[in-house]
C-alpha cells in the first residue's frame, strides 16, 4: 500500500511542478512580446524644446528627443548605407510607447511626412541628421 502512495505523491508533485512551469513560460512570453516602450524623456527630464517654423532647419542627434508640438521626435541612427530609423511617440495617447519609421535614405530627400508634418532629409551624419521642417 505505501509503496503506491508514494508513486501518487511522486506523480502529483510532478504534475504540479510541469503546470507552475508551463504558467512562468507563459507569462514571460506575454511579457517578452509586448510593444516596446519608448527611450524617451521621462516626466521631469529634459526634452529640446519645439523650435521649429515650416521652411526652418532641424538637427536631431542620435538617441536624444526633440519635442515637435505634440510629438516627440528620436533619431536612433542608420540601420544600413540606404536606410535610417526615427521614433515617434505621441505623449497624448501613452508617452511610453513609440512608432518606429524606417526611411530610405534617398526618398527622404525628396521629403517624407510624420504625424501630419513634412520633413525633407538635408544631411545625415553619424551624429545626426538634419532636417527641414515644412
């Protein structure tokens, strides 16, 4: 009789430890593949403040936040020789997630268009990238 009560313990031990495992691999995976958040200018920290007019010049260096009216504005560098990545993040609906756009290089240079504005690609370094705003 013990020897098969030992084999129910064993067996519902085991058939707990499998289901606390199979919840932990399926809360991280609900956490790993969420939307990312933004690396952006938290409350309180310092963001370049909006100073741009159509027909006026924008410098956006890498990796820092530059405030356009009611979005903010992150160039994280190019990806490869033809393209380049800026992140959007509109603080209005979640200041914690952005909208990654990945231009080409070339068509940027006749002008492209974020969250209703136009931009036209001037220059682009490694440092950063300018821009006319209009």
């Amino acid at each position: 009789m013990q020897n098969n009560f030992g084999k129910q313990v064993l067996g519902l031990v085991g058939l707990t430890t499998a289901g606390l495992m199979l919840f932990a691999g399926l809360f991280y995976m609900a956490n790993h593949f969420q939307p990312g958040t933004a690396n952006v200018a938290q409350a309180g920290e310092r963001v370049q403040k909006d100073t741009t007019r159509p027909g006026r010049h924008l410098y956006l260096r890498v990796d820092k936040t530059s405030r356009l009216e009611n979005t903010w504005l992150t160039y994280r560098g190019k990806i490869d020789a033809d393209h380049f990545v800026i992140d959007v993040t509109i603080p209005d609906l979640d200041p914690q997630v952005y909208y990654s756009h990945k231009l080409k290089i070339t068509d940027a240079r006749d002008g492209f268009v974020l969250v209703g504005r136009t931009y036209r690609l001037l220059g682009i370094q490694k440092a950063g990238i300018r821009l006319e705003n209009g």
